[in-house]
C-alpha cells in the first residue's frame, strides 16, 4: 500500500446547508469582468473584451464567519463579492441547455484580490497568481443545494464594509449567464464534480484594512460575513 514521505493536509471542503455532508472542493475558477459595471471601472469596455477565466488553489478556501489575516506584500487589499456555482457534474464541451444537469448547489464567495500587485501584473503581461491566488483569497459561505432554491438568475447581490454600502447589483447583469459560463469553461478545462465557479463581481470594489467587518450576499442564497484582521 503507498504511503507517503509526510502527513497529508486535509482536503478542502465547504459546508453544505441542510446537511452533515459537505462538499469536497476539486478546483476553483474565477471569471473576471462579468458585469458591465465592474468592467468599465476597472478601465476596460465590456462590449469588447468578453469575461475570462482564471483559477485558485482548492485551499485557497475561507468559510463563513472567520476572521482572516490582511495578506502580506500588498497594500491595496480589494473585495469581489459574487455568486458561487458548485458542481457536482463533470464534462467537456458542455452544451449550454444542459449545463445547469451540472450543477449542485450555489453559494455566496467573496473573491479577494491584492489590486496593486493585479495592475502590476496587467502592466506588464504577467500572470495574476500573485494578485488572486493568495492563501486565504476564496471566501465561501454554505453551499445551498439547487434542489432546494432552484437556479438563480435574477436577484440582489451586496456587500457592505463595516455596514457602509460600497458593492450594489443584480444577477440579472451577468454578461454570461449561468450555463454560458459552464459551457463556455468545459471548453478549455474538463470540468469536474467538486469544482466551484466564481461568476464574477458587480462595481464598487474597493480597499479593505486591518479591522474591517464584511458583510454581503446574494439574494435568495445566503449572507457572508468576514472579518480583516492584521497582518502577520
């Protein structure tokens, strides 16, 4: 039998409302610039550039109610708050009228992003990685079975600072919706039960610090609340 050369770390995994069960995380894809809004404030026309993907590690994973350490090496510490999609399906070249057969259940996720090391990045043509797939960068709230709330497409999604309003949308401002997203990724990755999809964030991003309460969610869903402590 195998074994190996130390004690492997637990596998990530998120909380499933309703259930003992939880989810076991295979990976975590992102989409940026998915609502026209955050698009235009980030510099860039949502007419033409399209969303894209990128990724983080599965343990990248923070959930509901804790308190995480302000990441090192950044001084531009920004929220995203979005929908999650969780799948519980797999495939490649998934049609789009059969992309919701895929999904488990939706979440609450708050995307957080070390914007400063981000513009450095997009200056000069590197990869994001340091900027979003930091430890700690994935916060998720319960996942919600869509046996239970169905498949949102339209509804509320918020997040407050220390109850000061700053991010304000609807899921019905998606530029690619639900299963657009799905069918869209399965060309380029072969999608797996277990993998989360972060669906991308309305306008209003901004700065946090050592102290903040972050309180947001997506109607019908859930409510994310998380605090910044100092940094290590």
């Amino acid at each position: 039998m195998s074994q190996f050369v130390f004690s492997t770390p637990a596998w990530p995994s998120v909380e499933i409302s309703g259930l003992d069960a939880r989810f076991p995380v295979h990976r975590i894809y992102c989409v940026g610039r998915n609502y026209a809004a955050h698009a235009r404030e980030m510099g860039q026309d949502p007419e033409r550039e399209p969303p894209f993907f990128f990724m983080k590690p599965a343990d990248a994973i923070v959930e509901n109610h804790q308190t995480i350490v302000f990441p090192t090496r950044t001084g531009n510490l920004h929220h995203e708050i979005e929908m999650v999609v969780a799948l519980s399906g797999g495939g490649i070249n998934v049609r789009a009228d059969r992309a919701l057969d895929l999904v488990f259940g939706y979440a609450v996720g708050n995307d957080l992003t070390r914007r400063d090391l981000q513009s450095e990045a997009r200056d000069k043509g590197r990869p994001w990685a340091t900027a979003k797939a930091f430890d700690r960068s994935a916060i998720i709230s319960a996942i919600h079975p869509a046996s239970r709330i169905g498949h949102p497409n339209s509804g509320r999604i918020w997040l407050s600072v220390n109850d000061e309003p700053r991010q304000q949308g609807d899921l019905a401002d998606l530029i690619w919706s639900v299963p657009e997203i799905i069918a869209e990724l399965s060309t380029l990755f072969e999608l797996a039960p277990g993998d989360l999809i972060y669906t991308g964030t309305p306008s209003g991003v901004a700065a946090l610090k050592p102290g903040d309460r972050l309180e947001g969610g997506v109607e019908g869903i859930d409510t994310l609340i998380t605090t910044i402590g100092d940094s290590p």
